[in-house]
C-alpha cells in the first residue's frame, strides 16, 4: 500500500516519512503544491495525507484537481486550522477525514489505515482471498498457519492486485504505483518481472490457491483457484 505525504514543513515530512515506512507503506514526499500536483496527476495512491497550507498553493485545490480528474485516492487533510468552516470545505471537497496538527502519530496511522480499508477493501482489514488470510494493519499474509515473508513491494504488488481483481492491471500501471518517480530509471520492466517472479514462488510455495495470470503484452490479474 502505497502514501503521498504533502508537507511544507520539512522536519515533519522527514517524520512522517520515517513513520509509516516503519508502518510497513511504501510512500512518496512532496514539499510543495507544484511537486504534488505533478504526482498525483502522474501516480495513483491509496492514500494522500494532504497539508492545506503550501508555501506555493493551497492544499484545497490539490483536492479539487484530485476529485475534478476523477482519482480515487482516498485523502486525509492535516492542518493546523481547526475551523469548523475548514473542516466543512475539506469534506464538500471530498476529503474522507480530516486531523488537526498537533496530532499522535497513531492516531494518523489508525486514520490512513481505516480509509484504506474504506476505499479498497469495503472497510475489512482481514481480507480472504483463495486460502490466503492479509492482515491490512499488521501487513502480514498467511496461507494455513504459515506467515509468509514478504517485501513492502511483494506485499504491495499482491494486495494492489486483490484490490483490482476483476480487470487486468497493466505493466506500467503497475510500475509506477510501486516505484513512482523511481520508475523512469528503469530502460525495461525486469525489476517488475523480477518481483513478480518472488511473489509467484513464495505463493506457490505455500499451497497458496491463486493464481496471478500474465496477459501478454498488457499485464496482470489475480484470481482465486
């Protein structure tokens, strides 16, 4: 699962990035509004933790410009304005939750997580899929009684393509949801191939009853066995 963090003030972003890579997400930063209006119309997130205050623009429009190109992405605002007026905007503007600075870092976490489960998984944290069990919040995945051990990206690869079972998920689509910016260094998908390659072993070696399907020359879709 995979986070946008805006943020102006640079010690905060560095915390919160450390903090929810501890958490087990996979994550972008941006410091400004015109870094993060360049990401969010490049990449797609599950989540995006959004400042209001930019040094350069307002993080309302960043939600605007969201919801008027019909992303997904689920948003929590964070802000030091605790107006009921603020807090009325953000969620006319499609926000899903809002929290006021000073905050717990668990709280946030408890947060992210909930629209996660919310957006994707019609608010389960345990999701079924085949035999396998994932526990959204503990990022763990277990086949029987065995917890496989997987990478962000592994664990991040399986339940984007969970979350989007019923179509084929492209190659591109897929590389930049897991690498973002990072992906234009890549001159081939073999470092795709290559964790794709990981996830269908350990799957396999588990006694795992799904299937993940190549569609030559598109991409990839998981079914259950």
């Amino acid at each position: 699962m995979k986070l946008l963090i805006i943020e102006d003030e640079p010690t905060l972003l560095k915390d919160l990035g450390e903090f929810v890579a501890r958490e087990g997400f996979l994550y972008e930063l941006a410091q400004d509004y015109a870094t993060a209006v360049e990401k969010i119309m490049l990449y797609d997130y599950d989540c995006v933790i959004l400042d209001i205050n930019l040094p350069d623009g307002s993080g309302f429009e960043i939600l605007e410009k969201l919801r008027q190109h019909q992303k997904l992405d689920g948003v929590l605002i964070l802000s030091a304005r605790d107006s009921i007026d603020d807090k009325m905007k953000g969620f006319e503007l499609g926000a899903d939750d809002y929290l006021t600075k000073p905050f717990f870092f668990s709280e946030l976490n408890a947060r992210v997580r909930a629209i996660i489960r919310r957006k994707k998984f019609n608010t389960n944290k345990d999701i079924r899929f085949g035999n396998i069990h994932i526990d959204l919040d503990q990022h763990l995945v277990r086949v029987g009684i065995e917890t496989l051990n997987f990478t962000k990206k592994e664990f991040a690869i399986l339940t984007h393509l969970i979350s989007n079972q019923k179509r084929v998920v492209t190659k591109t689509a897929l590389s930049e949801y897991i690498w973002g910016d990072y992906v234009d260094e890549a001159d081939s998908f073999g470092f795709l191939f290559s964790q794709m390659k990981n996830l269908k072993r350990k799957l396999k070696e588990a006694g795992a009853q799904v299937e993940i399907t190549n569609i030559y020359g598109v991409g990839y879709q998981i079914k259950s066995l």
